[in-house]
C-alpha cells in the first residue's frame, strides 16, 4: 500500500482516525483469537515488523534460511504472496511471475523451496508431507492461532517512523511495545540508528536480541554516479543505503509499494538510461524480481539495470541458536 500524507505526522486527520485504529485492533485480536487453534508438526519460525512495509523482514528470512542450510537443515519458506493471485497452497516454479505469488515470495524463492498459500495453515498441511524439517515465514507474526510457533520481530534503526502511530493512525502494526512483548527474540539491524525508547523496551522485557551486520554488493558495478529507482514500502532507506556507501544519486525515482511495472514504466526508464553510462540506473534485488519476459520482453531493461544486495549476517549465532 501506499503511505497516506497523514502519516508524516500528528495532524487532524492522523488524530481523528485513532478510535478507529482501536477497533480495527480489537477486530484483528478477536479474528485471531476466533480462528481454529493448529500445532504444526515441523518447526515454525514467523519473522515480523512492528511497521507496514519496509521493516526490514525479507533479508531477514532469507538470511535465516541460509543459516538452517549451513547448519544442515532441510528448510522451506511459507508466505501469503501479497497481491498475487494464487490462493491455494502452491511451491513457487520457474513459470511463476509476482503477478501469481508476489514479489517477497518470488524473490525468497531464489533461495529455497517457498509455498504460498492465503491460509498459512492449509500450506503447513501440505508442507508437512514433504521432507521438510523447518518452516520460516515471512510475516504470520499476528497470527495466534499456530500455537507452536516462534516469534522473530525485526526492528531496524534505518527505519525511520513518521508520527509514532498505529494503523490506520500511522504506520505502526499496533503498539510498539505490545508489539516487543509477543516476540520470543528481537532481531536488530542497523542497531545503532535504533531509537534509545525502543532498546530501553526491550531491555525492561528482558527479551533476547540477535545483532546482525548488513553486507551490501552491487550485483554489476561500482560506478559512483547512480539513478536510483524503486518501489518498495520505505523508498527512504533504500536512498540512504546507496548514500551511506559513498554513491552519488543524481536522480530518485519512486514507485508504489509493490508496484508492478508495465511496458510503459519499463520503456521510460530504458529511455532514461540512454542518456547515461550502463548500470547508471539501480534499483533493489525486491524490485528487479518484478521484471520478466512480459514486461521487458526483449530483456532491455535487465542487461543495463544495476541491482543493490542486501545481505544480513548473524552476529549472535548462539543466540538464534536457541530457537531453531
């Protein structure tokens, strides 16, 4: 979704809609707390953001993913697939574009076995048939009903929160601090850019915190003058990643959270890129997964666009080891 004006700070209108913020939350509770209880038969490990969009999970999931391969596990990956059209559980193929399974699952599916399913309960069902010994999804971190689950939230420091407020107020998931009671572990990245409120949280909480280190590559080059293009849930940080590594970008370019690109969009920014050096143009490993043979049917696009990675790595490896 798009983020709404109101959200950039405490205005009339973010303040009108706070009762309502307080029935949707109470709705939700209730709708979780109604749903018929399941006990998974594998493991299950649920990665979540106390914001809507951009809190950081994907890298989060995939860096969890590979820690459980290196460690000899036989894991899977299990997600609704946000605006895909696949309902019923499905093992994300080669034929698959993010118009089927969304763009988060398409791109973890690059790394391991990944299902998608709008009821995450039918995919454990199908799963548990398979020779998995593990599940991590990405988000389901609301979702009571999986009793046997564990919780991760993933609190990143680059994100940066507008006014502080739960939906539709804001652009928090409720209660930050309601938020930090659920987890069983905080995940942090950029931990010094962390708010000094929120550490102390989790401190009173006494909640066990897994330090991570980010990695970043460019996937073609390392030319300093950049035109940065994207469409993900908090364009800001991606911006900022680029700054931070020295880059100078010359032009930002945003689309909508989960955007999917037409031929239009995809013909405007191979017309932008003539204008400049190969791989001028970069965007993120969530937003090149978007680009397919329908859209860029004679792959114009994708042999000149540069592509920053973003790699989270585990300082506290004993840590994690606890949950899984």
């Amino acid at each position: 979704m798009n983020r709404p004006f109101f959200w950039k700070d405490n205005g009339i209108l973010s303040s009108f809609l706070i009762p309502i913020g307080f029935i949707y939350s109470s709705i939700s509770k209730l709708h979780y707390h109604l749903k018929k209880k399941y006990i998974s038969d594998i493991p299950v490990v649920s990665v979540g953001s106390p914001i809507i969009g951009g809190g950081g999970k994907t890298p989060v999931v995939i860096a969890i993913l590979n820690f459980l391969i290196a460690n000899q596990k036989n894991p899977c990956a299990l997600a609704r697939g946000y605006k895909g059209s696949i309902k019923i559980p499905t093992l994300i193929n080669n034929m698959h574009s993010v118009k089927d399974v969304g763009d988060e699952p398409l791109l973890i599916s690059k790394t391991i076995d990944t299902y998608v399913s709008k009821k995450r309960k039918d995919a454990l069902e199908l799963i548990k048939k398979n020779d998995y010994n593990f599940v991590v999804m990405d988000d389901g971190f609301r979702d009571i009903s999986i009793l046997n689950k564990v919780n991760l939230l993933v609190i990143d420091g680059n994100t940066k929160l507008d006014n502080n407020r739960p939906f539709p107020s804001g652009e928090l998931l409720g209660i930050t601090r309601k938020t930090i009671e659920i987890s069983d572990a905080i995940v942090l990245l950029n931990d010094n850019r962390i708010p000094q409120k929120i550490k102390k949280e989790i401190e009173a909480m006494n909640k066990i915190k897994i330090h991570t280190s980010i990695n970043y590559v460019f996937r073609h080059s390392s030319v300093k003058d950049r035109i940065a293009f994207c469409g993900i849930g908090v364009p800001k940080k991606f911006f900022r990643s680029l700054e931070d590594l020295g880059t100078n970008v010359i032009e930002k370019i945003t689309f909508s959270n989960h955007h999917y690109y037409s031929r239009n969009d995809v013909y405007s920014l191979i017309k932008i890129s003539r204008k400049f050096d190969k791989y001028t143009l970069i965007t993120t490993a969530k937003d090149y997964v978007r680009f397919n043979d329908i859209n860029d049917p004679r792959r114009e696009l994708r042999e000149i666009i540069d592509v920053l990675d973003m790699e989270v790595r585990f300082e506290d490896v004993e840590s994690l080891k606890k949950f899984l």
